[in-house]
C-alpha cells in the first residue's frame, strides 16, 4: 500500500522525491521514502524539526530554494539538490502523519504552484483513508483468523470428547456379555453342580456371546462404509414387502398395523438393502415400544422431490430429557437393546441425503419420520 502511494504521489505531482512520516509524542519518523527527503533520525536536527513544526501547526506549507521563505529551509534543500518542497500535515483519530514532495533543481521540475499544493493535499487525505482502511482489514481478518482457530480448536475439542463417550459406551457394552461369559463358564465347570445346571450356564454364556456378535455386527454397519451399488428403488412395493415380512412378529405381539399408503411413489436412486434395513429398525423399534400390544400407523406420501413416510407407535413415547440423545450409538431406551438400530438407519439416511428425525405426532408416543430424496445415479 505504502508503494503505490508514494507512485501515485510521484506521479501525479510530477516528482522524484516523496516521504511520508509518522508523529508520535512530537517526534517524526519516517514510514516511507522515495528518492532525496528530510532525514529524522535526529530528533534534534532542522530537518526533524521542521516536519513536527508543521504537524503541530497543522498547515501545510510550500518551500522554494531560491526564495522567498525561511533561509534555513532553503539551505536545507539546497543541500539536498531539491529546488521545491511540499509538507502537508494529515491528522486522523489517533494518527498524526505528514507527507513531504519535492522536486530536484533543475528545468525539468519547475517550482511547485497553487494548483499543486491543492492536489497533494487531495492525495494525502486519501492516502491516510486507504492506509486506514488497509489496517481496518488486516484488523478484521486477524480477527477472523483468530475466530477460525477457536472454532477448530473447539471442533477438535468435540472431537476427542466424542470419541470418549464412543469408547467408554464401545467398552461397557462389550464388557458387560464378557463378565456374563465369564461367570457362566465358570459356574459350568464347577464338578459339584448337576449336569443340567452346568448345560443352563453353558447356554447362558452362548447367548451372550451371540449378543456380543450382534452389537460388533451393528458397530461394524455404523462405522464401515458402504460399497453397495445404488439403484432405482420402488420404494412403495419395498416397504410394503418389509411389511409383509415382519406382520407375524408384529401379530403376536398383537400390534395392529395400519396403513395410509398412495397407489404409487416416485422411485428413489439408492441402496435398496440399506433402506429395506431402515423400515426394518423402524418397524421393530415400534414393536420393541409396545410389549402389551398397540397400533403402528404407516403413511407415505410423495413430498418435495422424494417421498415422506412417518412411523407412528402407540407405546409410551420418548421422554423429552432424552429425545436429543436417541441417534447416539448405544444410546437405548429399553433393556437389553444395543443402541445402535437408530444409527445406523441414521448413517444410512444421511448417506443417501436423506432426513430421519424424531417428530411430534398427532397422537401418543412415537412419531419418526423418513425423508428420502429421489436422488440420481450418483
């Protein structure tokens, strides 16, 4: 900024010799130089002198080495070779600055006139606005870049903290089924026990280590990533068949479905046996939630591009305290669940551009709704 003042000043004011100096407590010193200028590094000297005298008037004033005008100033630029000299005092805010032209001797550069000094004040009033505005922005985007740390800092902060939470629930669901085994095993190898008793220990162990293959399975879905090919989806005859599938479960439990389903719906680009996964966890949470029997309501509908379907339980619901927590890994609220149905069938939602989110139904209990979007062959 400061190289392209000191041009346009040069070049508009048709001279070799252009300064520009700060004021602080009374002393000068220079920011800024181009070609032969009053040296400050004195605070003592003429020169040094001469450009905090004329801040402090605060007019700008016009020296020619011929005359007429103050005879130290004139021997000064004599002894400089300049001819012809401009101060002009620029005071902002908290910023005193002067700026200083000069032309050498000589016939090239005549002495300057009115009209210069009317176009250096012009150009040293700017030049003080854009070193201003320069500052305003390195100002601003140190802030920004300091904004931009914190939010990393906090993002990595988060980060760690979830990848805490994550093992501390990875470690308690696995070692739970692992204490379980153990006991079992070994009750079963106790000689004492009869050996019906030591085969009902060796069953509870197998059951638990069939729950801990499931809960490694489920992680497993959750966190790998999915190469499945995606395709177009009838998504109204693949709800209806999981449906079908999972009405023998749903009847004994005496869980009544009811329906509310189009004709037809667009079909949707996706992984059809990640979505078939998602009605499934859905359907069975519903199930899960009404052990004494109850009403799943199920309507779909084509919505902004892609088709909305809602599931609707009759159970008790899902506590408020808790609704933020549901699509958690391992975050479960009912005994013996792994926590993970709901995310997975998140991931998978969200894979597929999608929203799965927890809603307030027109009725009790719980009301998840399914958004997915028709998509394309990508």
């Amino acid at each position: 900024m400061l190289d392209l003042i000191i041009a346009a000043i040069c070049d508009h004011l048709n001279c070799s010799n252009v300064a520009y100096y700060h004021i602080e407590d009374g002393k000068a010193s220079v920011i800024a130089q181009h070609g032969n200028v009053l040296q400050v590094d004195n605070a003592m000297s003429f020169a040094a002198q001469m450009v905090s005298r004329v801040d402090a008037d605060g007019d700008p004033i016009v020296i020619n080495a011929a005359g007429p005008g103050e005879e130290n100033a004139q021997s000064l630029l004599s002894t400089l070779g300049l001819g012809s000299a401009i101060m002009i005092p620029v005071a902002r805010s908290n910023l005193h600055s002067v700026f200083f032209a000069a032309r050498d001797v000589g016939v090239a550069e005549r002495p300057f006139r009115g009209a210069d000094l009317e176009m250096f004040f012009v150009l040293a009033r700017q030049a003080v606005v854009a070193l201003e505005n320069a500052s305003l922005y390195a100002d601003l985007r140190a802030y920004v870049r300091r904004v931009e740390d914190s939010q990393q800092a906090l993002l990595r902060a988060e980060k760690m903290a979830a990848a805490g939470r994550l093992t501390a629930s990875i470690a308690h669901e696995v070692n739970n089924p692992l204490q379980s085994v153990q006991n079992c095993l070994h009750l079963a190898g106790r000689e004492d026990l009869p050996a019906e008793k030591r085969r009902e220990y060796f069953d509870l162990a197998r059951n638990e280590l069939e729950r801990l293959m499931k809960t490694m399975q489920r992680m497993l879905d959750f966190y790998r990533p999915g190469s499945a090919k995606v395709e177009q989806v009838d998504i109204l005859e693949l709800l209806q068949h999981v449906i079908s599938l999972t009405s023998q479960q749903l009847g004994q439990r005496h869980i009544e479905v009811q329906t509310d389903l189009p004709e037809s719906l667009p079909a949707i680009y996706a992984v059809s046996s990640q979505i078939q996964q998602i009605f499934f966890n859905l359907i069975l949470n519903a199930l899960d939630a009404m052990p004494a029997g109850g009403n799943l309501e199920i309507r779909a509908r084509e919505r902004n591009r892609g088709v909305e379907i809602t599931f609707q339980d009759s159970g008790p619901g899902i506590p408020e305290e808790k609704r933020n927590n549901i699509f958690e890994p391992f975050f479960s609220t009912k005994e013996g669940g792994t926590g993970l149905g709901l995310t997975v069938s998140y991931n998978i939602v969200t894979a597929h551009g999608g929203i799965l989110d927890l809603v307030n139904g027109n009725k009790p209990g719980a009301c998840f709704r399914l958004f997915l979007p028709m998509g394309d062959k990508q």
